[in-house]
C-alpha cells in the first residue's frame, strides 16, 4: 500500500476554497488537478486499481463515506421508555394502592355489613391482592411486548437502510473500466463519472467536463444553478444535485470529512448539546453565525420538509430523514403566488378521518368511563353514609380504588389505542408485499392514498412502452428507408456525418453491449434513444468506439447537454483546418427549425426553407410518427477561420473564436443530415392494465415530449383514447394558449375547461406537466377533490412529483432527484406496477374499515355492559383484567389479523372511495349496530336471567363465579367469531371467502381460542374465572356461533333503507396539518395556530397508546420516508435543511417493515 502525502485537513482546507481561489490553490498547492491525482496515486483516466487492500488503505487512512450510525437503545431503555405511557402510569399506581389496601388489617367490624364492594366478596377480602397483581401483570406484560417489538422494529430498520445503501450506486472508473459501486464503497481518489439528474455522494474536484451546471442550494441556500468547468469552478460538493451536463471528477472528501459531513457533524454536536440549556443556544447561535445562508434557505424549505424524526435517533442510525429532499427540486410559485408546499402538508384523507374519529370516541369513551366512576362511587357513599350511617374505613378505600380501576379499565376498552396499530399494520404488510410487486414505497402515506386516486398522469416513454428503442426508418440524401440502410447505399459525405455525428454527440455513457448469452439481444446502456441512434451505425456495418477512441471525450470542445428545454444536443469538435463542426441531434421539428439547408440526393447541399420544412414534416415525419415513431433529427454546421477556402454556403467563417456561450447563435443556420423513426413497443400488458384502471374509475393521461402524432398513435395502442373518442389531445403550447388569459398569467376557470377532456399532453414541459397537476388538484369541477398520482423520471420532474398525492419515480430510468421528490419508486419502470398500487392501497382502506367494524362493535358491547353493571348491580360484569384480555384481542391481535388480508381482482371494480365518503358506511353501521344489539341481549339476558335459566348461583357481589365466568366467556366467543363477520364490510354473503388463504387471520383465531379455554379453566386467580362444564362451554360457542347466523340477517336488510345519517366521518375532510395526528409532536409554529385542535390531539394521545406507546407515528404523514440513499451526502443534506428549522419531538418514528409480525406469523412468512 502506498503512502500518501496529502492529509486529510490538506485536502478538507483546500475543499473550503471556491471558484477562482481554488483554481489558484490547486496550481499553486498541488500543481494542477493531473498533479493532485497522482499524489493520491490515481489515474485521471484509468481510475484507481480496485485492489482491495489499497481500498481498505484509504478508508484507514482518509475515512469511509459513511458517517457512523449511533450505538441503539438497549432493551431495558425501550422498557423504561414504554413504561412513560401515561394509561399505563393510571393502571399501576391504582393497582399498587390497591394492593397495599389488600394487605392492611381490617378493623375490627369491618367485614361485617360491607355492601356491594365491586368484584369482592365480604369473606374473600383476603384475596383482594390478586385482582392487583393480574393487573400489576398485565401491564409487565404490555410494556415488555412493547419493548420487544420496538427493539425489533429498530434492528429490522437498520437491515432496511443497509439493503437501500446498497441498492444506491454509482458510476465510478476503475482499472480503466466503468463499474458501478455502492456509495459506501466510494474512496478518496476514485474517479466518479457524473451526470444529468446525479445526487452528488462525495466532495471532487473537477477533471473533465460538459455544460456542468450544479444546485448547490442545500450547501449555499442560492437557487440558482451554478456553472462548473475545469477552468470556472471546479469544486463538487456532496449532497449537491447535477441540474445539466457530465464530467469526470477526482475523489477528495468522503464522509465526515466531505463539505456535507462537516456540517453534519456540527449539527449532530449542536442537537446533543441542545439538551443543555446553555449549551445548546449557543450551538444554535454560532450555527446560525457560520451559515447564514443556511439558515435563511432551512426557514424557506420548512413548509417544503417537515421534520420526520423523533429525539431517538438511535432509532435510525442518529440520521434524520425528511419528507422531501432538496430545495432543487422545491415547486415554483405560480403567478398566483399558490406555493405548493402547504399541500405536501396536508395529512392523506384517510389519516385525516381517522384522527377526527378517534378523538370522537375518545370523547365517548372517556365520558362514559367518568361516569360509570360517578355512578359506583356516588351508590356506595349513599349506601355507606345514607344507608348504613357508619364510619368510614379501609375497606371503603379499598372499593373506590376499585371504582377507579374499572372506570380506567372502562376508558382502556372505549379508546381505540388499536387504531393507529391497525394502520401500521396494514400499511407495513401493505408495503412489505408491494415490495414485490416492484414498489418501493419511500412515505407510507402514499400507499393508502393511490386507493382514492382518480387520476393517473403517465409518462410514455419506458412506463407505457418498453424503453428497448431501435431505429426501423430512416430519411437520408432524398430517400426514405423503410429498414436500416447498408453504409453503401448512404451517400457518403451524408453517411460519414451521421457515423462521427451520432458517435461523438451522444453521451459517452451510452454504449451498447455484447448479449450476455447467445441468442440474447445486445445489452442497452444510458439514454435508450442513444442506444437506438448507436444501434443504426452498427446496423449500417460501421464501429461507433472507432470513432469514440480517435475523438475522446476529453478532446470534445464544447458540449450542449439534452435538457427539457432544449429537447436536443448539440456538441463541438475541433477540425484539422483549425475550424469547429457542431453536431446537433434532437426532435426533428426542433431541429428542423433550426436548419437553413439539408443535404439531398447524393448529399448534394440544398436550400431549406420553410415550405421544404412543411413538406418534410408532411411527407416524413408525420407518417413515422403515426405509426408510433420516435423521430429524431441530425444536423451539422461548419465554423471556418478566415483565409480558409470555403467549400458551401453552409459554412460560417470567423475571424475571432466564436462565443460559445451564445447558445441560439452558435446552433441556427445548421445543415439537415437526416430524420430517424425509433420505435418503441407498447409493453404487451399495459392495454389491459389502462383498462383494470378506468374499470376502477381512474382516468389515465399521457403526457409525454414526443411529437403529438407519436403520442396519439401511442395512446391508441394502449386503450387511453378511440378512435371515437372526444378527448383532446394537445401539443404544450396549445394547452398553454388554453389554460393563460391575455397577461400569461394560469387561470383555474381556462385549466377546468381543458383537464376534464384532456388525454394526451404532447411536446410538453416539467412546467407543462406541473401546471395540469396542480390544475387538476385544485379544480372544484368534481364533486370530490381530484386525487392524482404522476409519474416522473428527470430532474426537473420534482415540482410535478412533489405536487401530485402520489409521485412515482421510475427505478431504471429516473435520476436521483426524481427519487429523492417522490412517494413511490417504480422499480421496473412499468405502469402495470402503478395499478398494483391502486389495488394495495384500495386494500388499506378495507382494511381499517374491517378493523373498524370490528373494535366499534366490541367497544360499544363492553362499555354499555360496564356502564350498565355500574347503574344496575354497582358491579361491573367484566372484571378490569377480563377487559384488558378483550381489549388486547380486539386491539393487538384483531389488528395484526385483520390488517394482513390480500387484495383481490375484485378492489379494481368499484370505484375510487371519495373524499367526503363516509369513514363508516351505512353497511358498517348496520353491522356494527346489528352484531352490538345480538351480543348486548345475549350478555344481558345472562346477566339478569343466566342463573334461572342454567341453574348456577348469581354472581354479584360475589368474586369469582360460574355467572360472571359465563357472561366473560361468551363475550369472548361472540367476539371470535364476530371477527369472521368482520371480513366483509360491502355486504357480502359469503363471509368464509378467502378466509383460508389468510393463514395469519385464522391462526390469531386459533391462538386465541386456546388462549381463552386456558384462562377460563386454569386462571381463575388472575382472571378471576371459575372452570366450566362441557355444557356450559357448547352453549358460550352456540351463543358465539349465533353471531354467523345473525350476521346473515343483518345482511337481508336492505342497506338502502337505512338512512344516510346512519353513517360517521361524511362530509368534507379536514386537511389536518401533518403534526396533527395521535402522537406527541414537538413544538411548531404551525401548531400555535390551533391551539384547540393541538389540546384535542395531545389529549387523545395520552388514552392511545397502551399497546403502541413506541408505534406511534402510524397516523402521520412525517412517516419515515426510504430515502434513495442514506450516505453521508443525503444524510447532510437532510440535516442541513431540517435541524435549524423544527424541534424534535419525543416519538420515535417508523417504518414500513418496523412491526413485530414474525412474533406470530414467523412460519408463514
């Protein structure tokens, strides 16, 4: 391993110096960048060796680019930190008094005349502790659980992060060769190719490049794009995005020691010391000195990246991660000044439902259990006082502990805790198995909302067809070629331009590949359209690498990179008389415009006006285009210095250099070479997939920047328009001349008079495409807010990704930038992938609505038995640990059951649920009140009747008892089989269908069953049951059983004679602010302006969290997005743009695969 004699601190110094000043410091300091390489021993063209021990050395030696996660919480920590929840705190401290009371010596007397004591007898005092201990138990037990599944949850998150790290690569030389390595493996001295649409992984200094232009805004809070060269600023910052162009770039700052780490590792000190009064202003005061711009630009993106981490950041490496990535990609305003960050803010119509339902019952609930506290508090005074007129003692301590505890227990059963559990569940098995299905999905929420998606905005190009592009026509000298040409048959100046034009003004990247196995077709690498231009010179017998290697990419005087605006490249190359040739190549109609002259029949030149430009364009292109071709144009121009003969008129002499920058100048006057028509198939399973899509009630629109006549052909093909339609099909500027009044400026009325017909947007814009989003977002035309899902590959892409309620990135062809802006990301680029999502997501909201019908129908049945034993028997029939064995049913294990149910074909033939659509509709409430009514009249009738009729002694007053065990037992089976019922929520007869694929759901079944029969025959201590007999045993499962039977006729009853008010959560949803949901959120300043709301939320979410103390972020949009990587660059920039701008709050949050479903599904998974 060789030494090397520049240091860390030499090179973090020199990384500090810009533009000018680090030109000068290389020369003056290193002797230039060819210099710097060698004392790093690299080659700036072969790239280091690869030999593992000269890595390693490296690493040792200038640090991994990585930045080192903090150690996790220990599991006693989780226990202590699940120990806070403050129901929890309630049910101790009542069962700890209630056990010490149990152990004080009654006076003399004092058993003597005691009356209706709950749940104890008059001679059993002395066995008060128990129901103390089960409940001391119970809690051990919750909080140990809850421990264990957030230990896992944090162990199964750092696998997570590492299989993301490693999915992350980049192009890197090495032994002469370009490889694409993971992030983390990237060294000091690696030479990194870089491109259009990078997210930057390390700090570099510039070797070679073309039209680089850089956002630095995450490093310098400036919005402008800022220009690189090896000669203007050659300085790379990691975390930094590449808006334009590529270059080669020299390796000199990984991890910590990178410009980003550095900040970083400020950040990270300032955030510990900030638990320090002291301490932590002043971190935060001399942050703000050093990077004011920061700070300015944090203040700016802070409606764009709500926070999204807990003070746990142990839970995730010590990393903070943020809704969205960069400012980069942060939406414009439009000319109404509408920013669009406030609605990537607004909390998913399900979340929003959800929360407003849970404090409603939370309201209830706790109503209910104050008052049946009241009721058994204020009988026994009056019995105490009123009735027996005798002092007050122990024993009377001992029953309003008691009181206590069963109004708690009451409250445990009302609240639904499970709720957000039920969500996480069926959002984490959700993404888990869409994992498969080729979604990546980065922000939960997304999930659930492509189940209300109405509209779907597709690109064309690798997500309709299937991005394999090979060129079948061609026009060249005069003649149009139906299949590829031999070189021969080109005329040879023509042929010669378009072999060295197609060679050296397509991206170097781009190359095809010899097939990896006979047979197979050869390997496309990079731009597909390239790959299909490269494809045409090998198919016309010439080597377009011979080409490459006379003319390296270094020698390539200038380069006008592709963009969206330019929709074309155009490349400058030195010529032997001292003059330049420019090649241009790009859409035909734009390069067309561009040409003054075209090469004829033997490459002859001719006059090109504008009547010959129609001609073309009706003869050539539109034909090629109509049958669904890609046409693409290649022209060239000549720069001649004066005093050198000219040949044509094509040629522009000069006497001084020419002004490259002089974009419009330099690329006019050009020569038309030829027109190519690349195809691109539709891929064979999108038709039925647009058809399984308007089936549901979605409408697909293609927008695309091919030529209109392409994208009709195209969209024919696929389904989204016939030939008999009357939908529009606009070209950009077109559909710009619609939406603008007569200053330029959008108008809502224009875009509402377009979308609604609107198919196919052709020769569009990033703008163009964020216009019609955020039009067809904000229109009031349908009754429902429109729900859009977009899908996105560029750079510029962000701002439509960003808008839209769900943004797709494609995983093959998307840059990074597009990754970072989106919810979901597309790992097979296929629109098949989309509609899967839709299922999924249409799936978690049957989910919870099952889950729903379920617990409410429970809930109802115990909190009105409770309360009426309180009013009726000063007794509640369900004692405090029985219901917290119901509660644990309904909650944990129904949750985990009923959340872990398949899709099925059958979620893509409704329509999509509206925004105002009932949370609970009239069907769920006719269930659920139904299935509450049957089980409210068995349980009664066992309670007033049940010893008459089965012969045992009553239960009241009495501790443990047949009675009571009875009534608990056939609780617990109407509630096992009620969850079969639960299965359908739209009416569906055949309750049994599916259930049998689900091995989860009847295995919860299984486990609780046996559960129960355990602690009704051997828990009579703890649960305070007595043992049954077979008989009484059949008639708890009959009673139970008769719920299947009840349930079919309640589904008889005609569910549209029910009256709409019969339902709960209509009307129009409340976009809650993203900290508003069921969880502790740290101080904002959007919170201080709704201090109700905030005082409801943070008071529902003391009664929510007995079995979820450490889930808690289930409901919230600030949900750990997957980030496309978590290296020391994206970790910087993360934390530049959050940290300065929120508090952290105190939940940790987490991820889609952060449940403990192995605890009882390990063996089916």
């Amino acid at each position: 391993m060789a030494s090397f004699t520049v240091s860390v601190q030499q090179l973090r110094e020199l990384m500090e110096t810009r533009g000018a000043e680090a030109i000068q410091r290389i020369r003056d300091d290193y002797g230039g960048v060819q210099e710097l390489c060698k004392k790093l021993h690299t080659s700036p063209t072969d790239g280091l060796t690869g030999d593992e021990r000269d890595l390693e050395g490296r690493r040792n030696f200038y640090g991994a680019n990585s930045i080192p996660p903090k150690p996790p919480k220990t599991f006693l920590q989780l226990v202590w930190e699940a120990l806070q929840d403050m129901t929890l705190i309630i049910l101790q401290v009542a069962a700890f008094v209630s056990l010490v009371l149990a152990f004080i010596e009654p006076e003399h007397g004092e058993g003597e005349g005691d009356h209706g004591l709950p749940g104890e007898e008059g001679g059993d005092s002395e066995a008060g502790w128990i129901e103390g201990v089960a409940i001391l138990v119970s809690v051990v037990i919750v909080v140990l659980v809850t421990a264990f599944n957030d230990y896992t949850k944090e162990r199964q998150f750092r696998g997570l992060q590492n299989r993301i790290e490693q999915e992350h690569t980049f192009a890197v030389i090495r032994r002469g060769e370009v490889k694409q390595i993971g992030v983390a493996e990237i060294v000091v001295g690696d030479i990194c190719q870089v491109k259009y649409g990078d997210l930057l992984p390390a700090d570099g200094i510039i070797i070679q490049s073309n039209d680089l232009k850089i956002d630095e805004s995450t490093l310098t809070g400036e919005s402008d794009h800022v220009k690189k060269g090896e000669n203007q600023d050659p300085m790379l910052f990691s975390g930094t995005h590449v808006m334009e162009g590529s270059g080669k770039v020299l390796v000199t700052a990984v991890g910590v020691n990178s410009q980003a780490g550095i900040i970083l590792t400020l950040l990270g000190a300032a955030h510990t010391e900030g638990a320090k009064e002291s301490g932590g202003k002043k971190k935060k005061k001399d942050r703000q000195r050093r990077h004011p711009s920061q700070n300015a630009d944090c203040r700016n993106n802070q409606e764009l990246s709500p926070l999204t981490t807990g003070h746990d950041e142990e839970a995730d490496g010590g990393i903070p991660m943020q809704d969205r990535s960069d400012a980069a990609t942060s939406p414009t305003k439009d000319k109404a000044g509408d920013d669009e960050s406030g609605h990537r803010k607004e909390k998913s119509v399900l979340q929003a439902k959800l929360t407003k339902l849970a404090i409603q019952i939370g309201y209830v609930g706790s109503a209910i259990a104050v008052l049946t506290v009241l009721i058994l508090v204020v009988r026994h005074l009056i019995q105490v006082f009123a009735v027996e007129g005798r002092a007050w003692k122990n024993s009377d301590t001992q029953h309003m502990v008691n009181c206590f505890i069963i109004g708690v227990t009451v409250l445990v059963v009302a609240v639904p805790e499970g709720l957000p559990l039920a969500v996480t569940l069926s959002l984490a098995y959700s993404v888990k198995k869409m994992m498969k299905d080729n979604n990546l999905v980065r922000h939960l929420d997304a999930c659930e909302t492509m189940g209300n998606a109405t509209a779907i905005c597709s690109d064309k190009t690798g997500t309709l067809t299937t991005n394999r592009m090979t060129c079948v026509q061609s026009y060249v000298g005069g003649v149009h070629y139906k299949s590829t040409p031999k070189y021969s048959d080109l005329p040879q100046a023509a042929a010669e331009k378009i072999v060295n034009g197609i060679s050296v003004n397509s991206a170097y990247t781009t190359r095809i590949m010899p097939p990896e196995q006979p047979g197979e077709q050869p390997k496309q690498v990079g731009n597909k359209t390239e790959c299909a231009l490269l494809g045409y010179v090998m198919d016309i017998g010439k080597d377009y690498q011979r080409v490459r290697d006379e003319i390296p990419e270094e020698q390539l005087y200038k380069v006008y990179t592709f963009n969206s605006v330019r929709k074309s490249m155009s490349t400058v190359i030195k010529l032997p008389n001292g003059g330049f040739r420019v090649y241009t190549k790009g859409a035909s109609e734009i390069v067309l415009k561009k040409c003054t002259s075209i090469l004829g029949p033997n490459a002859k030149l001719l006059r090109f006006q504008p009547e010959d430009q129609e001609k073309l364009v009706h003869d050539v292109i539109e034909p090629m285009a109509s049958n669904g071709l890609r046409t693409i144009g290649l022209a060239f121009k000549d720069y001649i210095p004066e005093g050198v003969e000219k040949v044509d008129n094509s040629q522009a002499v000069f006497t001084e250099e020419p002004n490259w920058d002089d974009e419009d100048n330099i690329i006019s006057g050009l020569t038309a070479v030829a027109i190519f028509g690349i195809e691109d198939p539709v891929r064979p399973e999108v038709p039925e997939a647009i058809r399984k899509c308007q089936r549901a009630g979605i409408t697909v629109r293609m927008v695309t920047g091919d030529n209109v006549n392409t994208a009709r052909s195209i969209a024919l093909k696929c389904g989204i328009i016939k030939p008999t339609d009357d939908y529009l099909v606009l070209e950009g500027k077109e559909f710009n001349r619609r939406i603008r009044d007569a200053n330029g400026d959008i108008q809502q009325h224009l875009i509402d008079k377009v979308w609604p017909r609107l198919r196919v947007l052709a020769r569009s814009s990033p703008t163009d495409k964020y216009n019609l989003v955020k039009g067809i977002i904000d229109s009031t035309v349908s009754d429902n807010r429109e729900v859009v899902a977009v899908t996105g590959d560029g750079t510029n892409d962000g701002p439509a990704l960003k808008k839209a309620d769900v943004g797709f990135a494609m995983g093959i062809a998307g840059t990074d930038v597009a990754k970072e802006a989106s919810d979901i990301i597309l790992t097979d680029d296929n629109f098949t992938s989309i509609v899967k999502a839709v299922m999924w997501g249409r799936n978690v909201y049957d989910s919870i609505a099952k889950f729903l019908q379920f617990q409410l129908t429970v809930n109802t049945v115990a909190v009105i038995v409770a309360f009426t034993g309180a009013c009726a028997i000063q007794d509640s029939p369900l004692k405090a640990v029985q219901m917290l064995w119901v509660n644990l049913i309904m909650d944990t294990l129904a949750s985990l059951a009923l959340a872990t149910e398949l899709p099925t074909p059958n979620l893509l033939l409704r329509k999509p649920y509206g925004r105002t659509k009932p949370l609970i509709s009239r069907t769920m409430m006719k269930n659920i009140l139904g299935h509450a009514v049957y089980q409210l009249f068995v349980i009664f009738t066992l309670l007033f009747f049940g010893p008459n009729i089965f012969g045992y002694e009553t239960g009241m007053g009495v501790r443990v008892s047949e009675h009571f065990t009875m009534i608990f037992n056939t609780f617990v089976m109407m509630t096992l089989f009620n969850e079969i019922n639960a299965r359908k929520i739209h009416g569906e007869r055949n309750i049994f269908e599916g259930l049998f694929t689900n091995p989860i759901f009847y295995s919860i079944l299984v486990i609780t069953a046996v559960a129960q029969v355990i602690i009704v025959q051997y828990g009579s201590v703890f649960f305070q049951t007595k043992e049954l007999s077979i008989d009484q045993w059949l008639w708890c499962v009959f009673f139970g059983c008769g719920t299947l039977v009840w349930g079919q006729f309640i589904t008889s009853i005609p569910t549209k004679r029910i009256p709409k008010t019969f339902t709960w959560g209509s009307g129009p949803v409340e976009e809650l602010h993203a900290h508003s949901s069921l969880v502790e959120d740290g101080s904002s300043g959007s919170l201080s302006q709704d201090v109700k709301r905030t005082g409801q939320i943070l008071w529902i979410r003391g009664l929510t969290r007995l079995q979820t103390q450490v889930i808690g972020g289930e409901l919230q949009d600030r949900l750990i997005p997957v980030p496309y990587s978590k290296t020391a660059t994206d970790q910087a920039e993360m934390r530049i743009m959050d940290l300065p701008c929120s508090t952290l709050t105190k939940d940790a949050v987490t991820y889609a695969d952060h449940f403990p479903i192995q605890i009882f599904t390990c063996c089916f998974f």
